[in-house]
C-alpha cells in the first residue's frame, strides 16, 4: 500500500477510536450534547479518511505526487484540529468557535485538493496516445 494511504489509515482508526469514544460516551451518560463531534469525528475522521486512503491505494500514479501527502497533511490538520474544539463546543465553551470554523475551512482545502488530483490526472488519461505510446 503507499505510504499515503497507510497514514490515512492509520489516523482514520484513531478517530474511529475517539469518535467511537464519544458515542459511548453518550449512550452511558445519557446526555447527547456531543452528537455533532460524534458524527464528524466519524464521518470526516474515519469514514472520509478511510476513503482517500482506499482510493490512493486503487491509484498509485496519483499516491506518489507530493500533492497527495500535501492533502493528507492539510486534510488531517483540519479534521484534527475540528474534533477536540467542536466536542469544546458543544460542551458549551464558546471560545473554541473561531477554531471549528478555520479547522472546517482547511477540512474544505484538504478535500479540494482531492477534486483537484482526481480531475488533474483523469484529465491527463483522457490525452490522444501517439504511434509510440506503449499499452
Ligand atoms: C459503539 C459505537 C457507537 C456508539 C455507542 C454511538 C452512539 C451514538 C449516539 C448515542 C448518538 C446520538 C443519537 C441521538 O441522539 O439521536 C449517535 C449519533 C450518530 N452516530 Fe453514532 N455511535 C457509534 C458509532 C458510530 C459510527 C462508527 C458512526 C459513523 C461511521 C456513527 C455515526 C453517527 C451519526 C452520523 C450520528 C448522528 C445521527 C443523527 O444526526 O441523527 N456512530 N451515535
Ligand atoms: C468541513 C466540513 C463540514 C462542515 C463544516 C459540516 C457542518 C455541519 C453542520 C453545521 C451540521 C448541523 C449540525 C447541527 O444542526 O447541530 C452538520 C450536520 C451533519 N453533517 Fe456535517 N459538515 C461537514 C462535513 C460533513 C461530512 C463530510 C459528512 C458525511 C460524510 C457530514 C455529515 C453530517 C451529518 C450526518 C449531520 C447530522 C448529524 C449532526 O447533527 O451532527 N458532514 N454538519
């Protein structure tokens, strides 16, 4: 597997870890203040993580661009910084606000650099092959 997509991974089972964490965290205490963090802790964390791993590892061209270790850097950053200062949040410590919003805009950086790999090469793909080109 590229060495993208095994860090994706593994920072994908850490959050389903803390993400899972947090749901029990509900369930046992029977209060669900935190159903936001949980969610995306999931959702961005592990399930979208886990996501652009499978999908480096399925393309290993566009795995070994530096581009593809810059949006797992910016993406991570975002998510990791959004899971703590959102459960801040919804524990109703307004002061982690600014936080949820800037970790959300650089999440949002982190996943158009993905759009942008995934149009960039297909594009490249689609190009006329010479007399030349092999397979
Ligand atoms: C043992 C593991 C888990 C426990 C104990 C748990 C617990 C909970 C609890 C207590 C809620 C709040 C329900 C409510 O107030 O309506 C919740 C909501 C949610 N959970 Fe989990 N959860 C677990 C795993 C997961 C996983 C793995 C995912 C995603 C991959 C996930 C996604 C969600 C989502 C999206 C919601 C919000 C649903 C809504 O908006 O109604 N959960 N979970
Ligand atoms: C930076 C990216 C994202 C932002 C800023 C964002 C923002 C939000 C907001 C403001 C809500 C409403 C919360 C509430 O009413 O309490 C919400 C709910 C939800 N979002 Fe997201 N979202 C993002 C990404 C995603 C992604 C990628 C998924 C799924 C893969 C997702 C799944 C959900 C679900 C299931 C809910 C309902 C559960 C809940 O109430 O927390 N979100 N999101």
């Amino acid at each position: 597997m590229p060495q993208v997509s095994q860090l994706f991974f593994k920072v994908a089972i850490l959050f389903l870890l803390i993400g899972i964490g947090m749901g029990l965290q509900m369930s046992i205490s029977g209060n669900h203040n935190v159903i936001g963090a949980h969610a995306h802790t999931n959702l961005l964390g592990w399930v979208t993580s886990a996501l652009f791993g499978t999908y480096y590892a399925l393309n290993k061209e566009k795995a070994a661009q530096r581009l593809a270790m810059i949006q797992f850097g910016v993406y991570t950053l975002g998510v990791a910084i959004m899971v703590p200062s959102l459960y801040l949040l919804l524990q109703g410590n307004a002061v982690a606000e600014p936080f949820v919003a800037i970790s959300s805009l650089i999440a949002f950086l982190g996943v158009a650099i993905f759009a942008f790999i995934v149009f960039a090469l297909a594009r490249e793909r689609q190009m006329p092959r010479g007399p030349l080109a092999v397979s």
